[in-house]
C-alpha cells in the first residue's frame, strides 16, 4: 500500500508539472508570443510576435539574474556603460535629465552594407513595491540628425526588474519599433532574438561587476 500511495503521489506530481506546462504554452499562444530563443545554461528566453500594423516584430526576454533592484536599476541607467552590454550599441550619451527622466541618444552598427542606426529615446522610471520599471519611447526630434545615420522612429521598449528573493531579480524586456531604411523584415526579424540574448548575457556580466555590487549596497545602507 505504501508503495502504491507513493506511486499515485508521484503521478500526480507529473500531471500538476504537465498541466502548468500546458497552460503556460496556451498562455503564450494566447497573447500571440512564440519562443524563438533559448540560453538553458544562463536561464534566458526570446519570444516573439507580429506588431500590429507593422512588418517588424516585437520581442520578449526573460531571465534571472543575481542582485537587487537596485543592482540591475544602476546598469539600466548608467549611460556611459551601455555599449558593453547592448547589442549592437557603440555609443550612449545623455542629452538631458530630470529627476526619474532622461533623454537618451544611442548608436548602433549593422553589417556592411547597411548604413549606422540611432535613436532619441525619453526615458522614464518608476519604482514598484517589487522592483523597478524603466520605460523608453522615441523623441526623434529631440537631437539633430547625424550624417551618414538613419534615424530609427517609434522605438520602444519596457524594462521590468523584480525582486525573486534576497539573491535574485526576475529581469523582463519587451521591445518594438522599425529600423528605418532599406533593412528587409525577414533579416530583421530573423535576427532581433539573437540580439536580445546576447543583451542579456551581457547583462548577467555586468551584474557581477564591483561597481554596481557597491551601487546595491549603499543603497541597501541608506535605507
């Protein structure tokens, strides 16, 4: 008997992991989203879907990372550092800012022949009860058009951090918009996941970096 009730806990068990697999697929149907990528190793997920009304599709990225808010909150909003993590970024400056507000300019590089993008982004952030969100739309019209650089309209993207336990934040990214151009929507969107995973394994890097460890702290001391 004991045999048997241990059999039927242990089915059971493998309904309840079948049936919430089953459900977190349809829930991804459902809102449109298909898994395009996968890091096993470092925990990452792409996902994507077709945009309304455009040819360029949206993208969602998730992973977990060590830290705090307040860790990965110093990365998202150090400027100066986001070439080393976000793909295809050589250069980030901020034009201006106010409070939990910044106009940001970036820079990215294509593969020949395609000529440099950048974008003008109005940044803003709010703090939640579990984390941080960081939300970014373009203001092209906010910094002048550079020579030689295609300027990329509608951009936006959603940063979501939240805290999992003392450890570790749940780190959530969605992102839309067109590059602008002459870049076809099947090369763009066949390679858009690839670029999110590799924003988020630079992440994970930068998260272990000395400087935002302390960043964490003394935030954590201060309050």
């Amino acid at each position: 008997m004991a045999s048997l009730r241990t059999l039927n806990k242990s089915m059971c068990s493998r309904l309840m992991v079948m049936a919430a697999a089953l459900l977190l697929a349809f829930g991804a149907q459902a809102d449109g989203w298909a898994l395009k990528k996968t890091d096993k190793e470092r925990d990452i997920r792409v996902y994507q879907r077709a945009h309304s009304g455009s040819q360029f599709d949206d993208i969602y990225a998730v992973t977990v990372l060590e830290g705090g808010p307040a860790r990965i909150e110093a990365i998202l909003t150090d400027a100066s550092a986001m070439p080393e993590w976000l793909a295809r970024v050589t250069q980030a400056k901020v034009i201006s800012r106010k409070k939990d507000a910044a106009i940001i300019y970036l820079r990215y590089v294509l593969p020949y022949p395609f000529r440099p993008r950048d974008a003008v982004l109005l940044s803003r952030r709010t703090k939640t009860s579990e984390g941080i969100v960081i939300e970014a739309e373009a203001v092209a019209e906010k910094y002048p058009l550079q020579k030689d650089v295609v300027r990329m309209l509608g951009a936006k993207s959603r940063w979501k951090v939240t805290t999992v336990d003392a450890h570790r934040v749940k780190v959530e990214l969605w992102g839309s918009g067109e590059p602008g151009g002459l870049i076809p929507a099947m090369l763009y969107n066949y390679n858009v996941a690839d670029d999110a995973v590799q924003t988020l394994k630079q992440l994970r890097r930068m998260a272990l970096r000395e400087k935002y460890v302390k960043a964490e702290s003394k935030v954590e001391q201060s309050n």
